[in-house]
C-alpha cells in the first residue's frame, strides 16, 4: 500500500479542518488535509454562517461594551433544562478565544454584518458572513495553499493506524498517510448517518434526513473503534421541515467572495431602504430556511406524495414526515390563512434580526415550491395528484372553503447538526476513558466533546475556535 508521510494529518476540509490544518502548517508542521467530497467545505457551506462573539470591531463601532464573561454566562440561557449537561470548561476557551478566532478570519478576508441582538444575549453578538457562507471556505482554502498545506478531495479516510495505544496516521483511499506528531479528525457530526443516529438518538431519528447528506461520522466511527466515546449524542437541532432546494443556484449563492463586495454589501444594510434591498435578500431567506411552525396553528395542513393527510401538524409533524413515502411532502393553506401570512407579523420564514419571508415572496423566488389555484381540482392536477384524494385530506379541515389554494412544497424533514461530539481534553485530545489518545485529536463537531452550542453562531464559532487551538497543540505534539 502506497503511504506518505506528513508531521500532521487533517480529516475533513470544513471550517474546523481548514483552521485546523492553517495553524499547524503556520507553526512548522507538514500538514496534509483529507476531504472526501471533490469539494471542500463540509456543514459550513451549508450554514446561515453566523459567529457569534465580544469584543468585535462592530461592536466597538457601536459603542457596545461586551466581554467573554458575558457571553460565558448568557450561553447556558439557550440550554434551559438541559444546561448541566454543558462542558463549562470548554464553554469558557469558546468565549475566550472567539475574539481571536473572529479577527483571524477578517484577516483572512471574510467579511460580516453585525453585530445582531439574540436574546437572551445581554448585548447584540450575532455577526452574519457577506455575501454567503461560502466565503469562510473561500478564503481559508485561498490561505491554507499559500502557505503549503496539501489538500487532497476526493479521499476519504477509513480507519486510523495506530501502534498499541499511540495512533499514527490513517488508512484511506489509494493509500495510508502517516502522521509523525498527529492526527486530527474534522470530519463533523453524524446527522446522515442511520447507525449512530440510531445509537444515540433512537430509531425514529434515524429516519430523518440531514441537511449535509455527507455528515456521516466518519470521525465519530474510526475514533469510536479506539474505545473513544460520544458525548450528548441525543441533543441535536430538529428534526425540522425545510424546502428542497432549489434546482438552480440562486443569485445571492452565485455572489464571489470579494471583500470589497461585502463592505459594499454591509453598507448597503445599514444605508439603504429596505425596500430596495428586499428583492436580494428575499432570494436568500426564501432558499435556506426553514417554514414557521406557526403556519400549522393557523389552519395550513400537510399532505404526503401521495396527497393524503398524515399527521397532527401541531405535533412534531417532523417526525411524521420521514416516515411518508420518499419522506417528502406538501404544506397547503387556504383562503384567510394565504391572506394572513401575507403581512407582518405572520410570516413563512425568517432570518433572524435580517428580514421576514411572506406569501408573496415565495410566490415571486421560489416557483418551484409554490403552487396556487383557484380550486382544488386544479391544484390537484398541478401537483399530480387524485382530486378524490385532496379532496379528502382537507375534508377534516377548517378554513379550505374558500380560495386561494396554496401548495408550499415539496418539503422534507431534516437535522440541521447534532450535539455528539467525542469526548476531549482541554487541549482537544480525544479521550478514552479519562486519558488522551496519544496522537489523535478532534474539532469541530467531531470534537464538541459536551459542549452545548444552542442559539445562532456558536457552532461555527467552536469549528474555528478549536480546529485553530487543535492545530497548534498537534504540530508541537
């Protein structure tokens, strides 16, 4: 078997592997990074790329004054009930180290818009990435380059060498890469993958998709098989119903990564109408978002594939839909409930402090999943459907006497991430029992290791804090 041989071996080309892989190389390391998609860029891409953090210039531009004890103390206000279950140790190097970790990646030339309120947030810390998230992977693959790390996709890692309990590299496609001083797996979490999902969740989750259909814990499983050991893998966020995505790229995804763009972009939020801005911004809150659950209180229903009524839509009708024939669906609505999510404050969707989705919105960017009529025979042929069997699925319910008739779809049901990440240190090396795997560490999801990361930006937060701290401590391992 061809081998090669680096001082460190990075798994997985997200944003934790990329930052991961930038300081080793910064500090000396020989560093290669392995992504088994021909693209890298992991659950990052996919992700509304919000980072939440203190101490920002935005900030101090708007005279806020906001410090990591902070945020240290208004995290476990996301958690609730669950707060105990959180790694105070690691919470507190996340809001330590994220000023850093945000500045670092404005010296790189990513770009946001912020700072945002979210309560409970005492003070506004919500930064959105311009123009995309996409820009994250942008600049710091552009980076990682420069500076010689080798990056190579489209091969995937299988299993980790290891000699008695040190690990020395890994097995993977066309070969095995040794690792002389680390290896360190940013793999992700595993939200596609029906085993651990089952393991940890329950076989009901299992069923239910992801939004990143490559999150299959790859990290997870190798570290696993070294008698590692996953922490909160019952926690995730959803199952949640969102839109399929669209066939075609849309204009605000198609936006290049420039930095001057984004400046353009950030002053043009804050300087000019919104009514002029709506028409861009719509085409983003229309493609990535999930719809609100409130349209199911108000009246609007759901139907499978197959135009039949499955579910109570006002209990956890998520779940419900993975269970539908090619788990995906519609949502329909209604005479007065298509003219009340038409204005403020009943939307579709919403991005949070951007901007709000109506009816009209998705009617006008989202022609793929917006059907009316003016009777249900009609919509039934658009959908191609049984008139009978519509006809009966709304049979049961209240407000379908009257036009329009709208069909919101097809949607399906997914996980935006989850919470199981394995168990390590404070320096991000992957326990087994109590003690550290010698050579082995893990960031991102791979490496939540406990921490509880509810509200927006969090998550990428911890992907660069850690891949960034993991990257130093392996290149002087």
């Amino acid at each position: 078997m061809h081998q090669e041989v680096f001082d460190v071996v990075v798994i997985g080309g997200g944003g934790s592997g990329l930052a991961a892989a930038i300081e080793a190389r910064s500090a000396g390391a020989r560093v290669v990074l392995l992504e088994k998609n021909q693209k890298l860029g992991g659950s990052t891409v996919w992700s509304v790329g919000s980072i939440t953090t203190t101490g920002s210039p935005q900030q101090q531009r708007l005279l806020v004054y906001d410090t990591p004890d902070d945020h240290f103390r208004d995290m476990p206000l996301f958690a609730g009930d669950i707060a105990h279950r959180d790694n105070d140790e690691l919470r507190r190097i996340l809001c330590n180290e994220v000023p850093d970790a945000f500045r670092w990646l404005l010296s790189l030339g990513v770009r946001f818009f912020g700072p945002m309120p979210e309560p409970p947030h005492c003070q506004p810390r919500m930064h959105n990435v311009l123009p995309n998230s996409r820009s994250f992977i942008h600049h710091l693959e552009k980076h990682a380059s420069k500076i010689g790390v080798q990056i190579r996709t489209g091969v995937r890692a299988h299993k980790l060498i290891r000699d008695g309990r040190a690990v020395l590299g890994v097995e993977a496609d066309g070969g095995s890469f040794r690792a002389m001083k680390a290896v360190i797996l940013g793999a992700g979490d595993f939200t596609n993958d029906p085993v651990l999902k089952a393991r940890y969740m329950g076989e009901r989750e299992a069923k239910v998709e992801a939004v990143n259909e490559t999150a299959t814990g790859d990290g997870q499983k190798m570290a696993l098989e070294l008698g590692a050991r996953v922490i909160n893998g019952d926690l995730a966020l959803g199952p949640e119903i969102r839109f399929m995505a669209p066939p075609k790229t849309t204009f605000s995804q198609r936006l290049p990564p420039w930095p001057m763009l984004a400046q353009g972009m950030a002053w043009s939020m804050v300087h000019i109408p919104m009514r002029l801005l709506r028409p861009f911004i719509m085409s983003f809150i229309t493609t990535a978002l999930a719809p609100s659950l409130e349209l199911f209180r108000y009246g609007a229903i759901m139907i499978n594939r197959e135009g039949k009524r499955f579910c109570d839509e006002n209990d956890q009708p998520a779940y419900a839909l993975a269970e539908q024939p090619g788990k995906r669906g519609y949502i329909l609505m209604a005479g007065s409930v298509v003219q009340q999510f038409s204005k403020w404050p009943y939307f579709i969707s919403t991005a949070p402090g951007v901007a709000y989705a109506y009816i009209q919105d998705y009617r006008r960017n989202r022609p793929d999943v917006f059907n009316q009529a003016d009777d249900l025979s009609q919509l039934a042929a658009e959908l191609e459907l049984s008139p009978a069997v519509l006809g009966e699925a709304v049979s049961g319910a209240s407000g379908f006497d009257q036009p329009p008739f709208v069909a919101l779809g097809p949607v399906h049901s997914v996980f935006v991430h989850n919470e199981g990440g394995l168990a390590v240190d404070n320096q991000h090396r992957v326990l087994r029992g109590d003690e550290p795997i010698p050579g082995l560490y893990a960031v991102g999801s791979t490496g939540q290791g406990g921490l509880l990361l509810k509200g927006h930006g969090h998550h990428l937060a911890w992907a660069f804090v850690s891949g960034r701290r993991a990257g130093r401590f392996a290149a002087k391992n």
